[in-house]
C-alpha cells in the first residue's frame, strides 16, 4: 500500500521527492500548507531491508525497500491527481555513498513514473516538470505523456560528472512541443566547451527547423565550468544569444525569435544554389545549415557534396542524410554497372572498367556508401548476372561467393535492416540468394522475383528449400518465378501467406492439387473470362439473394454474363457456376465463390467503371442479412487491397447500415463519383440525417447524387431526407446535388408535406434538388453576443447559428434560448454541443446543480423545494442542458437520479453517492460504455458510519464491463467470484468477508486478465488460515503481521505481487510486477 498516499488528505497542488542510495525526502504541498515525508532504508529485526517513514515527528516501519515504497507513492499520487500540478519534482540529492546504486534507483524512478503516467485515463497537467536521469531519453519518455499544452518549464538534471547529451537527444522533446512555448534547463556537474557547442545547436535548430515557438530559452546551470566556455560564450553572437550570469548559471534566451526566423530564413537551403559563386560554400560545413537542407538532397547531390571539401563531407557524414534511393541496380558482368534511381529523378550510373573479380570490392564499398544512411524504403532492389557471370560460376569461379559475402557483411553492419518493397534476384542459385536475403527488413519486403540469366538456352531449375524458411519469404505478399523451374513439392513451399504468385514448377501431384484446391481461394469467374474483362470492364454489377447470384461485366466490345447458384449435396455445400453456357460446380459455398470473384475484379480493375452496383432481389430478410453483411465486408476489403482508389462514376449498394455505404464510398476516388445509390431493403431499416453527414462532408470538389431507396417513404423517413438536404445548404458545403427517394408505397401525409419536390414520371420516385450557394462566405462576419450592432434576429438564421455554435457554451445557449422564441427554436434545431466539462447533483434537504463547460463559465441551480417536490424540475434542467452534448464530459458527479436522456451520454467518471443499488441502476446502464473508465461509489454524507452494499446487477452492465478503475468505500456483501472484476485494471474496495474459494478464484484468475495493474481489497472479516490452504507457504513473512506471495505469470516477463496484511480491516494487495522490480533477479 502506498504509505504517504494513505496518509494525505489535500489536494497537492506540488510534488516534490528527493532521493539518493539510502534515503528519500518528500513534500506534497497544498495551497495553503505542505507534509513533509522521510524515508530512509533500516534493516529490520530478521535483517530484512525495511524503511522507516517519518511524519509529523512520527516514525513508522514498512516492510520493504526505501526506493519501492517511494515509488508506490509517487505512482499513487500521479495515477490518482485530477488537478494542475503547478510543480513536480523528481531529483536525485546531491550526497550519496553508492553511485552504482543511485544509478539503479533513478532508473527504477523513470521506470515508475513513465508507468504511472502510462496508466492515467488522461494525460497529467503539469507546469513545471524536474527530471534527474541517466539519459536524456527518459525526460523525453515522460514529457511526451504529459499535456503538452499546460506544460511551461521542464529540467532536465544529469547528476554524475561522466554525463553528457548531445542536440540530437532534445530535438524530439522541442519538436513535440505545441503552441505553448517552453523554458528549458539542463543542469549538470560540469559544463564544458563540448556541451557548450551542443547548446548552440539546440539553439539553432529552434531557429531553423522549427516555428520558433517552442523554445523560450535554454538555462544551463552548473557546478564547474571550464575556462575555455567563457571565451566561447562571449564570441557566441553566431547564435545570437543574450547572457546572463547568476551564480552558476547562464540563460540563453531567444530574443526576437519571429524576426530572427525571418532574417535568417534568407541562408536556408531554398535561397542556395550549389553553383551560384557568390554564395561561400563554406556555409555547407555547419552542421545545422547541412542539416536543414538535408531532408531534401537526393543521393546525387549527397555524393557531389562530399567531393567538394574535406569540412563538407565531414559535415555530411556527421548528419548522415537520408539518400532517398528509390531503385537501386546491380549488373554483374565482365565489367560490373551500378544505376541509381532517386527522388529527384536524378539518377547515378556507373560503369566499372575492371572485371568483377578486380572490381568486387569496389561495387560493394560504392553500394555501403550510397545506401548506408538510407532510412526509407527503397522500391526496388535488382542484382543480375549476365551470361558470361554464369559461365564462370559454373566454372566454380571464387568471384561471385566473395561479391556475395561483401554485400552479406554490409547489410549486416546497417544500424537498421535495408528497407526494399521489391527484390530481384537475375541468377539461380540459392546459395548466393541466402547470403543476403535474411538481413532486409522482412516487414517492407513486399515482392520477391527470381528471374533467369538472360542468354541461357538450357532450363534452369533452382531449389527454394533454404529461402522459404526464412522469415523474408514468409512475409512477402508477391512472388514471381516463371522463367524458372522450381523443383520443390508446392506443399512444401509455404506459400500461403502470398497474394500473388507467378511460378513454374518441375511437376505437380494429384496431392499437390488437391491441397492448392483446398487451401488456395481461387476466383472462378474471373480465371475463366476473357483478359478483357478483368481489367478493362466498364460496369461491373452483381444481383443476390440468399440462394442465388446473377452476375453481369460490360467492356466496350461485348458484355459476359453468369450465374452462382447454391447446391446442397450429400457430401457437402458446392456452387454451381454458369458461364458462357456451360454450367461448373465449385466445391465452396457460393457466397464465397462471389466474393472471390467480386475481390479479384475490383482489385486489378484499371478503367473507370461508368457503373458498380452489389443489390439484392426477392427478399428473404431472415436468410438474406448475413448475406449482404459478408457481401459489404467483402467489398470493403477488396477497395482497401487496391494500390490506388477505384474510380467510379455511379455507385450502388444493398446495406444493413449507412455507415456500410459511408465506409465503401470513401475507400473509391471521390473526384471521379457522380451518384451514390443505397439500398435498405428490408421494411424495418430506417435511417438519419446524421448517418448521411459523413458521406456528404467527405465529397470534395465533385458534386453528388444521393439516391436512397426505401420500401416505405413514412413521415419520419421524409423528416431526415429534408434535414440531409438543408445541412447541405446550411453549411454552405454544396457537396449534393439532389437527394432522390425510391419507394414501393409513401404515406398520405407525405404527399401534402412535399409541394417542392418533384415527382418523377414512375410515380415512385421524388427528387429534391438543392440550389448552391454562390459565395458561402459572403455576409458572414465576427459576431459576439454582447454585440449591441448586430440586430438579434440574425440568430435566428440557421446558417449563422450553425457557424457559431462551435464556440458557445452552455451558459451562452441557454442565454440566447431566452431571448425570443424564434431564436430558442432555431438553438433547438441546431443542437449545439453545450461543450459541458462536469456535472454535479447535490441532493440534500435543499438541492443544487451545477455546471461547467468549456468557456470556464459556471451555471449553479439552487431550488428551494425538498428531492420530492423539484425532483422532476432537476432531472428537467439536466435534461435541457445535456440533451445535446457530444463531447465527452469529465465528470459526472451524481447521487439519484431516474433514466431520462435517448441516447448514451458519455463520462469519463462516475461518482455515486449512495448505497441502494436500485438507484445506481437507474443510471449506469444508460452512460456510454465505451467512455466510461472510473466507477466510484462513496457514502452519501454520514462518513464515520459503515454501510453495505449488493453489486450483483452492476456487475452485470455493459458499463461495468468497459470501466477500467473500481473505487468504492462502502462495505460490498457480493462475492468477489460474482462481481466480473477481471476486466478492471485498478480495484479499491471493502469487501464483508473472502473465503478460501474467493482466494483461490483471485490465484487462478487474476494473472489471466490481460488489463489488471493492481487490486487492493480491504477484508472486514477473514482468516490468516484460508490464505495458507489457498496460496501455499509465503515467500516471506514479517512480524507475523504481514504474508507475501510470488508466483510467475506464464509466458510473460510479470510476476503476481500478493500481499495480506492482518490488521483491522484486513488488507488484500494484487499487484503486477516486471521481473526487474522483484527479489530474483
């Protein structure tokens, strides 16, 4: 249990904790006092490591080591603060005995709180952040999990004289900095002219690279310096810095640093031409300046500036830029060519004069230079033999083996793996391909080609059973190899994980067929239709049921049709297939044969479809749903396999949902889609206005027909069509065109409602056409409500509304639903987000609401009537104020309330101040589930009072399901086997009692949560005995008070930390601890 955590009642507002090898101090400080904290290692009566915590004069031993308990606490305080922390601090003291151990103890503390801060629900507000650390890494590591925008000062502090840090090691802290500016300070033991000129680069960087917002200056405090920084400090007008000298300490501050950034924005790379004269190519040999125009030099120019002078390619291989080769080839011939293809479309060739065997070491000294700093991906890589090579490897030349072994030991000494898409090999020997092919990044490896040596007359066979083990073949997705003959069984060859594959084999089985027919889904359609077809069809359509497919490609000289029909047989479900007049039966559900046919044409189509359309016909809803749900995946899957977006002119779709139509639309070319048709063809379906604001905010420039087609236009389906239509006007965005409504029958009422509309001649069909706007910005204005200028019936326009409602608060909505009732009605039509941050009921003799949102404006409800008098007004207002919140809430703080709101509001914590389950269930069951991460139940206002609680309902809600922390202080009857906690990641409760059958369920159970962090339970009635019959003999035992367990967690580097303590209330601790932080190692 955390010790000081338990002990603190405020809210720190500051975190302080100091620590050497021995000892650690502590200090939590409030607005208007501070607690001060001792720890220091003892050695307790067994000589056991124990710590003796001081407070208020008042010493206490914790059976464990110094450092781990203050860890506990710093964890305790960190995962648990909801406030700003206007300080927080975790340094190292300067005295200490071990430097061997203080390096271990500020490791374990980064460790902690990089942890801790890991495990909040949301990120920590701090102003001011001091770090001691071993590298500079590990500030970052924690920086980066804090809120960045409330983030002013960080410290870095590198207490041993044997540290340093170089620019490159902050730039990642700077650049993740937003558009709060920062103060940043490195203290060290001592500041020598090395660290000097790596300040100066930070400095620079800012300047350069950055938006010159992120730094507001960079403090260096110090205990020694050398002499040689003072003279370098006062020639540092380079760096156009300002000096301040106090004690041991100097500031570098950014003076000016927009008009800085405009005066030297002239010296960057886009003002420098490499051949003007008048510019000193001198400038080339700062680091800072090579390192700005670095991400935009290809290898050409990379090479011509190493040639230039010795400070240049100094210079250069000190930033080590990124080449940027897109293609990389390779001849082995007589006499050896290189060619290089990069992003500039400038290109490299070379050809040697020696012969391969003179020029081995050379070709691949050349290749280690031009691609050792390649960090991106290189398209392709091709190494080729010609005849003449073969002839001497048949020969049993050593040339090629010694090329081979080169190139091996200089992928090898790449920091990272050489990234290639595609790999040819133009040779076939297997030897020599695994010289190399297991040291590229088996991850971008997308393509493999093994081709023949060009020239060869005879057939050439290669064997694959060295290359398909490796982990390069088994990730790649492509393989070609058909001027080759491979000899291997396809059985053994792996090949599952390829999507396409291209081979010729020496022979093939009964057995080898019967497993590719078994294991390869191979399109039947599409392998049996004219090339054509496959790749230049211009309307593509497919009609089901749950029984049947009717299938249909057009291309300009012809149109195929066919036909997929379900067959039950005795020995299984097959397809019969009809094309071209003659009817195959494939072995495989037809569903499946379609959608293998549907992937295969929609991922090597090459032409602008005029039409794509996957309908249903005679409707079977029951059988026909799961039908359509694997047709829309299948669709779905296939559009996001395609290297570019399809192009289509008119598409159409059968759905279960909208959102089905929404996610398949935006995967196609939405500059190319003229019209959108979705189908719901089942009597039940039913839509939104809301579902449709996706597919209609992500048209661009193309405007858009929107077809949807109903068995029944009702009243409410008339209502949504017309909200689609006017947030098209409304937002000024012009994506639609028209929206057009299909219907079998419409109610009566809807023909009177729709005079503006125009009736097609089919009598089913009716179209709303909507005009654009012709300026969408013309008359809008800055508009504020305390304006008196501004007539208040502009707010009654919808379109004005609308812009403004992003910035209104709930305090401001409700102010402005006051003024008329024309302005309330056009508020209630738009729905304004009312941005609310918490929430409060005060249910006492007299109650109170409150509300906060995002504008830091406050609304506070007092009613003057008892719950049972103005318990409906309460719920009223709470209703009225939340109805339309979007955003998620911070909290909701709320002690009974009955279920009113239609739709799941969302919180990230719930507090309930009250014990009768009945009422909680009126209320958690309607929160969002997929926001909600904290549950808290507490007493209601009686704290010294013990009550109990029933949590069998609860515990059964979705939202319980989904919470990841359980706090309550009331005393819980439900057994723990009954309460599903096993999805929590942090438990703190009171539990009436725990038997030997609860224990052993937590023992078995809780390692198995993939989630679980920490659970601590207090027991009110439980006996010593039942933990010894349920966990076994303890690890340790101290004072005969408290029992430890240790038991590995099964394939995983975790322990169980189990911990009862017999005190009063029992205390019961589940911990998960990283074999680091345990005893064994």
């Amino acid at each position: 249990m955390p010790f000081a955590y338990d002990q603190t009642i405020i809210h720190p507002i500051g975190l302080q904790f100091r620590f050497n090898d021995q000892e650690a101090e502590g200090v939590i400080e409030d607005w208007h006092f501070e607690t001060k904290y001792h720890y220091k290692q003892v050695r307790g009566p067994a000589g056991v490591s124990s710590t003796a915590v001081t407070v208020h004069s008042s010493e206490n031993i914790v059976e464990d080591y110094f450092i781990s308990v203050v860890c506990e606490d710093v964890e305790a305080f960190v995962i648990n603060q909801q406030e700003k922390l206007i300080n927080f601090d975790l340094t190292s003291l300067f005295t200490y005995e071990d430097q061997k151990m203080l390096e271990t103890n500020i490791n374990r503390m980064c460790r902690c709180l990089e942890n801790s801060l890991q495990s909040r629900t949301e990120k920590l507000k701090v102003e001011h952040i001091t770090l001691s650390v071993l590298e500079i890494n590990q500030v970052v590591s924690a920086v980066n999990l804090l809120d960045r925008d409330s983030l002013d000062s960080v410290t870095v502090h590198l207490p041993f004289n044997d540290q340093g840090f170089t620019a490159e090691d902050f730039i990642p802290l700077i650049e993740g900095q937003g558009p709060q500016r920062l103060y940043l300070t490195i203290q060290l033991y001592e500041f020598s002219s090395q660290e000097l000129e790596e300040v100066r680069k930070v400095r620079i960087f800012n300047i350069f690279n950055c938006t010159s917002k992120q730094l507001y200056s960079i403090c260096i405090k110090f205990k020694y310096m050398d002499e040689k920084c003072y003279e370098l400090i006062e020639e540092a007008t380079f760096c156009i810095v300002e000096l301040y000298y106090m004690l041991s300490e100097i500031s570098f501050t950014v003076k000016g640093a927009r008009e800085e950034k405009e005066e030297l924005i002239m010296k960057r790379y886009s003002e420098l031409n490499q051949l003007d004269n008048k510019i000193p190519i001198n400038i080339f040999e700062v680091t800072l300046i090579m390192k700005t125009i670095a991400s935009h030099l290809g290898c050409p120019q990379i090479q011509s500036l190493r040639k230039v002078s010795r400070g240049i390619r100094q210079c250069v291989d000190y930033v080590e830029p990124d080449p940027h080769i897109l293609s990389y080839y390779m001849g082995l011939r007589n006499f050896p060519h290189v060619a290089i293809d990069g992003m500039m479309d400038e290109g490299i060739a070379v050809s040697y004069k020696g012969s391969l065997e003179q020029d081995a070491v050379q070709v691949v000294n050349d290749f280690d230079l031009n691609t050792r700093h390649q960090k991106s991906h290189m398209e392709s890589l091709i190494i080729e033999m010609d005849k003449e090579i073969w002839k001497l490897k048949e020969e049993g030349d050593p040339a090629l083996s010694t090329f081979f072994k080169l190139l091996r030991d200089v992928l090898i000494s790449r920091a990272s793996p050489l990234k290639v898409r595609k790999l040819t090999f133009v040779f076939h020997w297997q030897c020599l391909m695994m010289e190399i092919l297991p040291f590229f990044d088996a991850q971008l490896l997308d393509s493999i080609i093994i081709q023949r040596i060009q020239g060869i007359d005879e057939e050439c066979t290669i064997d694959l059973d060295e290359i398909l083990k490796t982990k390069q073949w088994r990730k790649a997705k492509e393989l070609c190899m058909n001027t080759l003959t491979a000899r291997a069984s396809i059985q053994d060859m792996n090949i599952l994980n390829f999507k396409t594959i291209e081979i010729t084999l020496e022979t093939m089985s009964p057995e080898d067929i019967t497993y590719c027919r078994k294991k390869l889904p191979m399109p039947f359609v599409y392998d049996h239709i004219h090339p054509s077809y496959k790749c230049h069809a211009t309307e593509i359509s497919f009609s089901f049921n749950d029984l049947e497919v009717q299938g249909r490609i057009i291309q300009p000289l012809g149109c195929t049709k066919f036909h997929y029909e379900h067959v039950g047989r005795s020995a299984g479900v097959s397809t019969a297939v009809t094309l071209h007049r003659r009817e195959h039966l494939v072995d495989n559900l037809f569903i499946l044969v379609v959608c293998e046919d549907v992937e295969a044409l929609l991922r090597h189509q090459m032409n602008q479809l005029s039409h794509f359309s996957l309908n249903t016909f005679e409707v079977d809803q029951e059988m026909l749903e799961p039908i359509i749900y694997v047709m829309c995946q299948c669709l779905e899957n296939s559009l996001q396999l395609r290297t570019e977006k399809l192009k289509v002119e008119h598409f159409d779709l059968s759905v279960l949902e909208i959102s089905q139509a929404v996610s398949a639309v935006n995967l196609l070319d939405r500059e190319i889609l003229q019209t959108v048709t979705v189908r719901l063809p089942f009597e039940d379906q039913v839509f939104t206005a809301d579902d449709f604001i996706p597919l209609i905010e992500g048209q661009e420039r193309q405007r858009l027909n929107l077809t949807i087609q109903l068995l029944k236009l009702s009243l409410k389906m008339l209502e949504e069509v017309r909200k689609v239509s006017v947030f098209n006007l409304l937002t000024f965005t012009s994506q639609l065109i028209s929206v057009t409504i299909n219907y079998k029958t419409i109610d009566e009422e809807c023909i009177e409602l729709i005079p503006e509309a125009k009736y097609l001649s089919d009598g089913k069909t009716v179209k709303f056409s909507i005009d654009h706007a012709e300026d969408p910005m013309e008359g809008m204005t800055m508009l504020t409500l305390s304006d008196n200028k501004c007539h208040l019936n502009i707010f009654e326009i919808p379109s004005i509304m609308r812009s403004i409602a992003p910035n209104l608060g709930c305090h401001q909505i409700q102010s402005l639903r006051k003024v008329s009732r024309r302005i309330r009605h056009c508020v209630d039509y738009i729905k304004p987000d009312p941005h609310i941050l918490a929430c409060s009921f005060w249910l006492g003799n007299h109650l109170r609401f409150d509300i906060k949102d995002m504008m830091n404006e406050q609304v506070v409800a007092r009613y003057k009537g008892f719950l049972e008098q103005d318990a409906v007004r309460v719920v009223n207002d709470f209703d009225l104020n939340t109805r339309h919140q979007k955003g998620c809430m911070d909290e909701l703080y709320i002690g009974m309330y009955e279920e009113i709101w239609t739709s799941p509001l969302k919180v990230k914590r719930l507090t309930l101040s009250t014990r009768w389950q009945c009422l909680m269930m009126n209320v958690l069951p309607f929160l969002d589930g997929e926001s909600l991460k904290s549950i808290r139940i507490q007493k209601a206002f009686k704290k010294d009072k013990e009550y109990r609680i029933d949590l069998e309902e609860i515990s059964k809600t979705e939202q319980w399901s989904k919470a990841k922390e359980l706090n309550t202080d009331l005393t819980v009857r439900t057994s723990i086997r009954d309460m599903n906690i096993l999805m929590f990641e942090r438990i703190f409760i009171t539990l009436e009692t725990m038997s030997q059958e609860d224990i052993t369920y937590c023992r078995k159970n809780i390692p198995q949560s993939l989630v679980f962090k920490r659970f601590s339970l207090l027991i009110k009635n439980c006996s010593a005995d039942d933990f010894l019959a349920a966990l076994g003999d303890p690890y340790r035992i101290v004072n005969n008070i408290q029992y430890i367990w240790w038991f590995r967690i099964e394939n995983t580097p975790e322990y169980l930390y189990v911990k009862f303590r017999q005190t009063r209330p029992r205390r019961l601790v589940f911990s998960k601890v990283h074999q680091d932080d345990t005893p064994f190692f």
